[in-house]
C-alpha cells in the first residue's frame, strides 16, 4: 500500500488532493468542490480521487446524485500517510 501511494503522489494534483484531505480530514466535498480548492480541472480531479479509493486513502459516498468524498478513517492508512505527508 505504501509503495502504491507512493508512485500515485509523484503526479503534483495527487498530492494537492491529497493534501487538501489531510490538512481538512474531516471535510466531505464533492469532485467540484474539491476542484475549486485546488484550481483544477474537475476531470483530473475525479481522476486523482478515484486512484485513492481504490488504494482507500479517500472514501467515496453517495449523497443522491452526487457523490461525497472525505480523509479515510483507516488508522493504519492514516499513519502511512501521515509518514508520507512529512516526506512531501
């Protein structure tokens, strides 16, 4: 998991979002909404959002026909990013 999240924050929005989440953890925000906090492109965005839920960095929920994102809950994702972040 560390390696993985490793190689997905080389790419520069990645860890603009990223951070975001982490410096906001209990933020929950829209791809829109996301986008206007890092002043990029919605679709890039929802592109860096789906690479970390998949690795379960950044939780995914439907809110009707919207869907919500927020900072995991994992304690063990939390700590590996958390020694990621300092390296940043």
């Amino acid at each position: 998991m560390k390696r993985d999240l490793k190689r997905i924050l080389k790419d520069k929005l990645t860890r603009e979002v990223l951070t975001f989440f982490y410096q906001n953890q209990s933020s929950v925000d829209s791809a829109g909404g996301v986008s206007a906090w890092v002043s990029d492109d919605r679709e890039r965005v929802q592109s860096a959002l789906d690479r970390m839920v998949e690795l379960g960095v950044v939780e995914k929920d439907s809110m009707g026909s919207t869907n919500g994102y927020c900072y995991t809950r994992d304690e063990q994702i939390m700590k590996v990013v958390k020694s990621l972040m300092q390296d940043v």
